[in-house]
C-alpha cells in the first residue's frame, strides 16, 4: 500500500514536469500570425484609401459633365478651335502658322507686331530685356494703336509671371481688366481677345500662388480666345487633379476653401460660357485619372460611395444641400 502510493506520487511528479516547449512554440505561432494579420490590415486600409481618393476623382468629373451636358449652351460639342475673326489679326498670334510658345505663358505674334523684339529678347534667355522695350513702347511710342498697347501691357504681366512675380503680374492683369471694363483705352472687338489672354495669365498666376478655385475660373475665361484653348484646358485639368489630390491628403472640405463661385456665372458674363463650350472628351481622359492614381494618399479621404455624383460634389464644396440652387452650373 505504502509503495503504491509512492508510485502514484512519483507518476504525478513526472506529468508536472512534462517539456513546455510546445506551449512556447503555441505562443510564437499564434503572435507571428498577429503580426501578419496586423500588416494585411494596415495593406487593406491603403488600397481602400487609394480607391476612395479614386472614386471622389471620378465622381467629381462625373458631376461637372453631367452639370454641363444639362446646359442647353452644349447642343453641339467642337473638336477643332473657333477660328479667329478678321479683327483676332490684329490682338490674337496668326493661326496660320506654327505657334511659338514662350515658357508655357505667351503665344508669340505675328512679324510684324510691335513686340517681335521683346518676344525676340525673351526666347533668348533676356526676360528682363523683353520687360524693359514692352514698357518703353507703352510709355515713348506714339504710333502705337490702344490695341497695340494693350497687347504690351499683357505681355508685361506675361513677363512677370515668368519671372516668379506672379502677385505683381496679377496686380497688372487686374488694371489691365479694369481699364478694358471701363473703356478706358478702347473699345470694340479686340478687347475680348485681350481679356481672354490677360485672364490666361491670371489663372496661371493664380495656380502659382496656390488659389486653384480661382485659377480654374480664370482659365475658363480663356477657353474661347485663339489659339489658347488648348494651353487653357490643360491647366484646368491640372487644377482638376491638384485640388482633388488635396482634397484626399486632407480627409475633408475645409470650410475655408470652396468652389462656391465657380458654380454659376455672372449675368453680365454668361456669354462667355456659350463661347467656351468645346470637347470634354479631352476633359475626361485617362490622364487625369492616371496622373493621380499615381499619387500616394497617406489618410482617408469622405467615402464617396452610396453618394450621388452631385451630392458628394456639394459635400465636397462646402455647398449647402437645401436648396438647390435654380440654373447653377458647376463650373
């Protein structure tokens, strides 16, 4: 009796202490398979971000070409530019040559504009030459037309902004438009070229210093005026991809930054619009998607799905849901 207990005594002594290395090993299984499980997680949620930044891009042009095909201004889409009326000889570069343009800002003129040698000056790497004779033709040449010299005055603000002094530049294209609305210097056909142009310019200034609500608005000024309709529209697009890339690495609209003003003409200006409606298959492409899938999006952006195409835009606006506002385009 007294053995058998011993034995018994010894046997649970043994089982107590059996190998624990399988526990061990249980734990280290079980913490890798955290660990991985931990990194498909953190991989889901940036493709989820990615995908999210991709939707509100997609959702956002869905809106403006829906807003616009509504518009009874798009009867008929144009493939090719307007061509330039007898007066656009005289402002607007010549169409029947091969367009020269200097540092993406300025369509040179014709041979016989008072500015070949300012433009000369400034292919050549002399800016602030080309700066120095455009100012002293508005200042010294009484030969030159109001036309003419609103030309120059126009190119001033293009040498500017070439120059990196966008805030001076637009400083110029703000008189300039003043003087040309209140008929200061002259009136009739060639001003609107010139305002086209000058609005160019400002937009360009404008994405320069980082307004691209405003820059896109005055870009679309610029749409109908020779020979820059193209230029216009690929730098919309790239206000297009740089506002909805902020809008992602921010996470939300920002009640500060809206596009509230683009979202319907002025009375006075509607006009214009009519003139500028051309292709938005080219607005649509594939390098404003591809251009911007190629971005990294660190955080979250608003979940656009479930969300009509219009709604998110609104949400993405800052624009009040209720009420909707009669005849308002998005652009």
């Amino acid at each position: 009796m007294r053995f058998s207990i011993f034995r018994h005594l010894r046997r649970s002594k043994k089982n107590q202490s059996s190998d624990p290395r399988p526990v061990f090993f249980t734990l280290g299984q079980l913490t890798t398979e955290k660990m991985k499980l931990q990194q498909d997680l953190y991989e889901a949620v940036d493709t989820i971000t990615s995908l999210r930044a991709q939707l509100a891009e997609y959702d956002f042009l869905l809106a403006h070409f829906q807003s616009r095909e509504s518009e009874p201004a798009f009867a008929e889409l144009q493939l090719e530019e307007t061509p330039s009326s007898s007066h656009s000889s005289q402002i607007s570069p010549k169409t029947s040559t091969i367009p020269t343009w200097i540092d993406d800002i300025w369509l040179c003129s014709g041979n016989d504009s008072p500015l070949k040698d300012a433009e000369d000056q400034w292919e050549d790497d002399c800016p602030e030459f080309a700066l120095s004779i455009a100012s002293h033709a508005i200042c010294s040449d009484p030969f030159l037309s109001p036309a003419e010299e609103m030309r120059c005055r126009v190119f001033v603000a293009a040498v500017l902004h070439s120059l990196g002094r966008y805030e001076e530049s637009n400083q110029r294209v703000e008189v300039l438009l003043q003087m040309i609305s209140r008929h200061y210097l002259f009136d009739g056909p060639h001003s609107k070229d010139i305002t086209g142009i000058a609005h160019f310019i400002q937009g360009r200034n404008l994405m320069a210093l980082n307004q691209v609500p405003e820059a896109y608005w005055s870009l679309s000024r610029a749409l109908s005026t020779p020979g820059y309709h193209t230029k216009a529209r690929d730098y919309q697009k790239k206000a297009i991809e740089e506002f909805t890339r902020n809008e992602a690495a921010n996470g939300s609209a920002s009640p500060t930054v809206s596009l509230r003003p683009l979202l319907s003409w002025i009375d006075s200006e509607s006009s214009i619009c009519s003139d500028s409606v051309h292709q938005l298959d080219v607005f649509l492409t594939s390098d404003v998607h591809k251009n911007f899938s190629q971005t990294d999006c660190d955080t979250q952006v608003p979940a656009a799905s479930g969300l009509g195409a219009r709604t998110f835009v609104d949400q993405l606006f800052c624009v009040p849901s209720t009420p909707p506002i009669r005849e308002t385009r998005l652009f």
